[in-house]
C-alpha cells in the first residue's frame, strides 16, 4: 500500500510539474513544426523592419510614428472595412456601442509600445535594450494567469529560463563583437521606457489573445487599425510634422517605408493565427530569434562582425521554444473560441480543461490523471 500510494504521489508531482510521460511521436507533432516554422515566419517579418529601420536611420529619416500610422492605415482599410460590411451584432457599429473603451486602450497600449521602445534607443544602449525587452515574457504570464486564467507547469518556466540565456547568449556576443549601439545620455530614463513598453506590450498581448481565441481575428484587426490609426494620426500630428516636412522623398526612401509597412502589416495580420494557435506568451519566446535574423542580415548588409555565439543563441532559444511548446497550458476559463468568420459559440456553464495545443486526446489524459 504505501509504495502504490508513493507512486500516486510521484505520478501527481510528474503531472504538475508537466513530466509526464510522452512518446516522442506526441512531442515531435506537425502541430509543433508548424507553430515554429510560423514563429520564425514572424520573427523574419520583424527582421524585415529592423533592416528597413536601419537603412531609414542612415538616411536620416527617424519618424517612428508615420511608420506605425503606415500601418495601422493598412489594417483600417483591410480589416475596419471588412467589419463594417458585417451584418448583426458582428457590424462595427454594434462593436463600438458595448466594447469601444476596450478597444481603445488596447489601440492605446500597442501604440505607445512601439513608440515607447523606439524612443528608448535615444537614450540607452542596445545591450540594455535587448536585455530589458525580455521583460514582457513574465509580465505576460502573469497576466495571462489572473485574466486568462492559463496555467503554466514547471517545464514552462523552465523553457522560459532556457530561452532568457539565448538571450544572454545573444547579448554577450554584441558586446564582444563591440555592437553595443545606441545612447548612453539618459540610462534611467531609456531603461525605463524599455519597461514601461514591455509592460504595454504585454497588455495588449494579453487583450490579442483572448480577442483572437474568444471572438474574432477580423474584429481585433479591425477595432486595432480604427483606434491604432486615430491615436498614432493624433501622436504624428503634435510630434513629427517637422520631421516628416524635412524628408527628401525619392524612391529608395519611399520602397523603404513600404517594405517597412508591408512588413508590419503582415505580422500585424499573422500574428493573431500563432496566437489562436499557441498562446501569446509562446509567440514571444518565437519573436526572441528576431534580433538573430537581424543581426545575420547585418552581417551581409552592414558588414557586421560574425560570432559563433549567435548560432549558439539561436538554438538555445528554439530548444527552450520547443520545451514550452511540448507540453501543453491550460485554462479554467469556459471554452468560447470561435473561427473569423463564424458568430461565437455560445459559452460552456462549466469551466474545463482547454488545450493550447489542440490535442483533445492528451488534455483528457491529464485531465484524468490530474484527478488522481
């Protein structure tokens, strides 16, 4: 008796810890290679902006903020517009009557992370930068446990911790190769926007996610171009009319802000069907391989200095993405996702185990054995 009540204990720890076991068949899943093909998709797509960004930096241009209103143009002529030929409680108008404050400091918080961030790198330097970003990863999953209720294993926060040393790994060969860019005029002040951007990040992450799993990609989208576009019109009005008067138009500068809007507009579209199928947090831990693609670009384009430790980063983080990813989140809240183009289905009365990675067959399993 006790050592069977020793093993229902050991098998209780194995589940909570998300170490049970699995045959590498349920690990190694398509679902799995497709959600970290699509995670570096993304990641390539925020390379793209880097390297626009760069070329526009040497060119003298630094408007942030036409940039973001670029996009966020593109997202109210697609999506605002698709939502405004809807029908029913689906129409625009019917949206803004009950949840338009929602959507506005959603609009509100992805603004001002981009704006926040970019800001920063005028007065602290890019180790810091890269350092702090990583920030958003656990203001995330706090979040996502008291709003969304997910809840996370021990190999989770494991893999997360795995994935901050490729990071490190990442910043410790900027500084041997002598790429800590930036300003160094106001540390504190540049530290803190970094923050205060990875905390907004976060928020509307958070708000993507359950937008994207509970109501609609295309209502996101759209609500996120029409209140994106107001705020980061009104921001681009009081602080870079200067800045854009003095822009000596031609072609190359004008294929670089459309390769730059394109770009953000595609990852702005992307994004949520990652979202929908991971989580928001494991979307992140992808985007960290961003500033990778960034730097091997820099390599061919600005003659960067190479280090082995990059690769070394790399694969650290798509193993850390790869242990968050195997086993999978749950949630207690009712399950009331829906497709893009269907009405929600109605809510669940019970609160129930939803797998983020779609496998019904597995949640079950540890749904049961939970209960032991």
């Amino acid at each position: 008796m006790e050592g069977l009540q020793e093993d229902r204990l050991w098998g209780k720890w194995r589940v909570a810890c998300g170490l049970h076991s699995y045959n590498l068949r349920d690990v190694f899943t398509w679902h799995l290679l497709k959600t970290i093909v699509m995670g570096q998709v993304l990641s390539l797509l925020i390379c793209g902006t880097a390297v626009s960004c760069q070329y526009l930096a040497d060119a003298g241009v630094e408007t942030p903020m036409l940039q973001s209103f670029l996009n966020y143009a593109l997202l109210l002529i697609i999506y605002t517009t698709i939502l405004c030929t809807r029908k029913g409680d689906r129409n625009i108008v019917e949206i803004l009557k009950t949840k338009w404050w929602k959507y506005l400091i959603m609009g509100l918080a992805d603004v001002e992370a981009n704006y926040t961030v970019v800001k920063a790198y005028q007065f602290t330097t890019l180790t810091s930068i890269q350092l702090l970003d990583c920030f958003v990863i656990p203001v995330l999953m706090f979040l996502s446990w008291f709003i969304l209720k997910t809840r996370y294993r021990l190999v989770h926060f494991v893999a997360v911790i795995v994935c901050l040393l490729g990071v490190g790994a990442m910043v410790g060969a900027d500084i041997l190769a002598g790429r800590d860019q930036g300003s160094s005029s106001d540390v504190v002040l540049g530290d803190g926007l970094v923050l205060l951007s990875a905390g907004l990040y976060a928020v509307s992450n958070v708000c993507q996610e359950y937008t994207v799993k509970n109501l609609s990609r295309i209502e996101f989208l759209g609500m996120m171009g029409l209140f994106g576009t107001v705020i980061s019109g009104i921001q681009l009005a009081v602080l870079e009319i200067p800045a854009v008067a003095v822009i000596k138009w031609d072609l190359h500068i004008s294929m670089l802000f459309a390769l730059y809007a394109l770009c953000m507009f595609a990852l702005y579209s992307f994004m949520p069907v990652v979202v929908k199928m991971t989580s928001a947090t494991a979307v992140n831990l992808s985007l960290l391989t961003a500033d990778l693609f960034s730097l091997f670009c820099g390599i061919f384009l600005f003659r960067y200095t190479f280090s082995t430790l990059y690769i070394i980063s790399f694969v650290i983080i798509t193993v850390g993405f790869i242990m968050f990813n195997a086993v999978p989140t749950y949630s207690a809240l009712p399950d009331s996702s829906s497709s893009d183009d269907e009405d929600p289905a109605a809510d669940g009365t019970s609160s129930r185990l939803l797998s983020q990675d779609g496998d019904n067959q597995r949640t079950e399993t540890v749904t049961a054995v939970a209960a032991l």
